[in-house]
C-alpha cells in the first residue's frame, strides 16, 4: 500500500472504470485495474459511484412482459409503403410525361409560329422557314466532250431546268445554279454522276450550295 | 466450449446476412423471419431505453421497416446483430430527443435491494440519471444493463472508443456533482426541518 500510484495509468484506468464494473475487461485490462485500484482511493470511490449507479439502472429497468410479434402489422404496413412508393413513381412518371408533352407543344406549335412572325419589310426569311424547308440551289460547272454542238448543249441544260445559266470561259463550260431537295452530299454525288454518265457531257462539279431567299411580300 | 459458442453464433450470424439478402430482394418472408428472431430481443432493448411500452410496441416495427428500406447498406463489417442494434439505439435517441415519446421511467422498485447501495442513494443516482444529456443517458443503460463492453457500445452508438470513454467519463462527474448539489440541498432541508 505504500506503492506510489502512476499518474499515467491512473488516466488510463479511470476511463476503463464502467467497463471493469460490468466486467467486460479482458483478462489483461481487468488484471492492470485491480492492480491499480488497490493503491488508489479516488478510482475506488469511483467504482463504488459506478456499482451504485449499475444496481440502480438494473433495479428501475425491470424487464417487460414482451408481447408477441405482429409480423401481419410489418407486412401491412410494408405493403402500404411500397403502395405509396409506387403511386409517387406514378406521379412522378405521368409530371414527367406531361412535362415533355408540354416541351413538344412548345417546339412544334409555339417555335414556328414565332418563326411566322412578320418580320420587318424588307427583310428576308431564311430557308429555317417551314416554306423553304427542303429546297436548296446546288451551283454547278458543266464541262460538255468536245465537238457537242451549242444547240445539243442548250437542250441538255434545259433538261436539268437550271434557273440560271452562264457560259463560262472555255468552250462547252457553263455554271448553273438547279434548285433541288434537300439531300445529302452522297445524294448530291450521285447526281452528278448521272450527269456525267451522259454521253454530252464530260465533267460536273458542285462548285457551292445556295440556300434560297425569298423577299416577303 | 467456447469455440462451439462462438461457432453457433457465427453461424446465425451467416443465417442472417442471408436474409439480409433475400430482404434486398424485396422477400416478405425474410422480413418476417428476422422480425421473428429480433422482435424480444429489440422490444426489451428499446423498453431498457426509453422505459416506454408504448415506445418499445412502435419503435420496433420502425427498425424493422428500416431493415426492410436499408438491407442493401449492410456491408457485413460487423454483425447483423450490431447493426440492428444500432438502428434501434439511433431510434429510440431520435424518439428521445423529439420528446414525443419521453421515457417515462419508473423508480427504482422498492424490491429486496442491492447490498451496496441503500436504495435513497438509489433514488439518487436514478433521478441523477435523468439529468445527463440523452447520449450520456443511454449510455450508461447500455454499459450498465445490458453489460456491453466499449467496443460493443462504440458500435452500437456509432462512435470511436474514445468517444464512449469520454461520455461514460462526463457521465459520471456530471452525476457526481449532482449528488453532492443534491446531499448539500437534502442537509440544508434537515436544518430547517430540525433547526
């Protein structure tokens, strides 16, 4: 008993205190408390304070009458949940739709009707317009074979019904602009194959695409 | 002995993952299962908590319905047991803290009491009890009625280690000073009574 008690192990048992009182040390902790306890008063006092406050909590806290498990009541009240869930991914899936459904009535009757609106006079309305839509000018040069008479020449551009004809420099050269559809540039390929694989004409090349402009009235 | 106890409990813990598992597949029959294997075990932990039958009958359908909701976050880092547990302490302290369903504890039973302490002392430290901050509270009950060990309650409550020491330590001053506060108001009230 006239052992010095360590300062540094006192603070280390003193917080195992509670856990000494409800024995759940392991061997080697419970050892070094006990070993600390029998040379130090203020650590005894204070598992007498702890055993107190054990004995009181296990005296007022006296077991329940358990009753028996409602598992229908889980289930219920389970089954209610996933209804609910259910009826809000509903919800949440008809506020969706209606949201797009809304954005389509946007684009498809509030977007172009403002396109539709009259502009300033004078101005001019872009190919964006739904009566514009899909017709495009394709400037071509047309080489003709050589020896094709210029009356053979005319009566083949008729055919392509360009809208403007001009005779370039060199003899049987001409750039027309033809108003098409729309299409793609493998389309536009393939029309200018076509044409060459006239027996009159040498080479046709697309040269710039145009997109038309009207004046409004 | 303890290899076969420590087997069989192992063993019921896989037993449990596994209908942790079925649970996340949204199977009725395992959530009835486990409600049938915790149901006494979760009634008398909530009721040592909040000392509330009332409490206990509708915090444990609430666990459950948890489990059902948050069987895919078990990750099987510690036992199935530590973490309903868990879900039970963190309710009932919710439950507690609303005050919706404040623990109406009883005092202590005037029944054939501990050697060591009188039961005035008892009464004491029981209404000392109720005056720590609800963490603290419940602390004590786990350590002191169920006997778990720190680690044990660190789990369950969701802190370090460190953490539960440092409670259980302010726990106990705080009650300390209660009971001195309290011997000084009680000599003070003999004075005047025999003065």
């Amino acid at each position: 008993m006239g052992e010095k008690v360590r300062l540094d192990d006192h603070g280390w048992v003193d917080r195992l205190l509670p856990w000494f009182v409800n024995n759940t040390l392991d061997d080697r902790e419970h050892d070094r408390v006990r070993h600390h306890l029998d040379r130090c008063d203020a650590c005894r006092q204070n598992v007498s304070l702890l055993s107190a406050m054990q004995a009181s909590v296990r005296h007022a806290t006296a077991t329940p009458i358990v009753p028996p498990p409602r598992t229908g009541r889980l289930i219920d009240a389970i089954d209610s949940m996933d209804r609910k869930r259910a009826h809000v991914r509903t919800l949440a899936t008809v506020a969706l739709a209606a949201s797009l459904a809304g954005v389509l009535v946007a684009v498809t009757l509030v977007l172009p009707d403002r396109q539709r609106t009259p502009t300033q006079p004078g101005r001019y309305e872009t190919t964006t317009s739904p009566t514009h839509r899909g017709s495009i000018n394709y400037v071509l040069d047309v080489q003709f074979e050589p020896g094709i008479p210029v009356a053979a020449q005319e009566r083949a551009l008729r055919r392509l019904a360009a809208k403007e004809v001009n005779r370039g420099d060199a003899a049987g050269a001409y750039r027309v602009t033809v108003n098409l559809p729309a299409t793609s540039l493998e389309e536009l390929e393939r029309y200018t194959r076509d044409l060459e694989s006239s027996s009159a004409i040498k080479t046709v090349t697309a040269v710039a695409v145009q997109i038309p402009m009207k004046p409004r009235q | 002995m303890a290899d076969a106890a420590r087997a069989k409990a192992d063993d019921q813990d896989r037993r449990e993952a596994a209908l942790l598992g079925r649970i996340v597949q949204a199977d009725r029959d395992a959530i009835a299962e486990l409600y049938r294997i915790y149901h006494p075990r979760l009634f008398k932990f909530i009721f040592g908590l909040t000392h509330s039958y009332a409490a206990a009958d509708e915090l444990v359908n609430d666990i459950m319905m948890i489990v059902w909701q948050q069987a895919a976050a078990f990750r099987g880092d510690s036992k199935v047991s530590t973490w309903i547990f868990g879900i039970a302490y963190r309710q009932a302290l919710r439950s507690m803290s609303r005050g919706k369903k404040a623990p109406q504890h009883a005092r202590p039973e005037d029944s054939a009491g501990d050697e060591i302490v009188d039961l005035e002392t008892q009464d004491w430290l029981w209404r000392g009890l109720h005056m720590l901050p609800y963490p603290q509270q419940l602390s004590m009950v786990l350590v002191f009625y169920y006997g778990l060990s720190y680690s044990e309650t660190a789990e369950i409550t969701g802190c370090s280690v460190n953490t539960v020491k440092t409670r259980m330590f302010h726990a106990r001053r705080k009650l300390r000073e209660y009971l001195a506060e309290s011997a000084r108001g009680h000599s003070t009230e003999d004075r005047r009574h025999h003065g």
